[in-house]
C-alpha cells in the first residue's frame, strides 16, 4: 500500500513539473524570482525530449509501483487517467522532437515578451 501511495506521488510530481515547465513561465509574469527555476526545468524538459532520454522519475516511479505489486486488474485514477498523458501509445521519435521544439518556442517566445516589457518601461 505504502509504494503504490508512493508511485501515485511520484506520477503527480512529475505531471506538475510537465506542466510547470510548459506554463509556468505564466508564473513568473507575477513573481519573476521563479525564472530561477523555471528556466532550468523547461530547458531540461526540452533536453529530455530532444535527447530521447526518459526522466528519472520515470524508473523510480516504476520500481515504486513494481515493489507495491504492480498494476492490478483494479487500476486507480492514476493508473487509469494520468499515466496515459505521461506516457501516451503514440510516443514517436518525431513527436518527442515536436514537443520539445514546443517546450522551446512557448517559453522563448514568452521570456522574450517579458523581457522585451521590461526593457520597454
């Protein structure tokens, strides 16, 4: 019970840092010190695509999961409606290449307008 609550952690932390490294510099508009963190999470992210690599959290999540018992013919919210956004069947080399350039281009473009901003004031 204690690993699968622990692999059901580990998935949510990782959709919050996809999710934080896609949008988050939506978070810095308002408390710009979070670029600190931000930039270095987006362009890991973006790395992690371009590179193919599967992120740590992945393995950990796994042996978190296998050690409670692995997946059960009764799978839990996080089974069923997370891991597929995380892990989605149509994963191809191009499409990771896509979502990095996505990462890339959203945050970018983004920081450039707020720098741009700042610069104008």
């Amino acid at each position: 019970m204690l690993f699968r609550f622990l692999s059901d952690l580990v998935l949510v932390i990782h959709l919050a840092f996809i999710l934080f490294a896609i949008l988050g510099v939506f978070l810095v508009l308002k408390w710009r010190v979070l670029a600190w963190i931000h930039v270095p999470a987006f362009l890991w992210a973006a790395l992690i695509e371009f590179a193919g690599w599967v992120c740590p959290l992945t393995p950990l999540e796994n042996w978190l999961r296998e050690k409670g018992g692995g997946l059960s013919y009764r799978t839990t919210f996080m089974e069923h409606y997370i891991l597929p956004l995380l892990y989605p069947s149509i994963l191809t080399r191009n499409l990771q290449i896509f979502l990095g350039f996505l990462v890339l281009s959203i945050n970018l473009g983004l920081y450039g307008w707020i720098i741009w901003r700042t610069e104008k004031k």
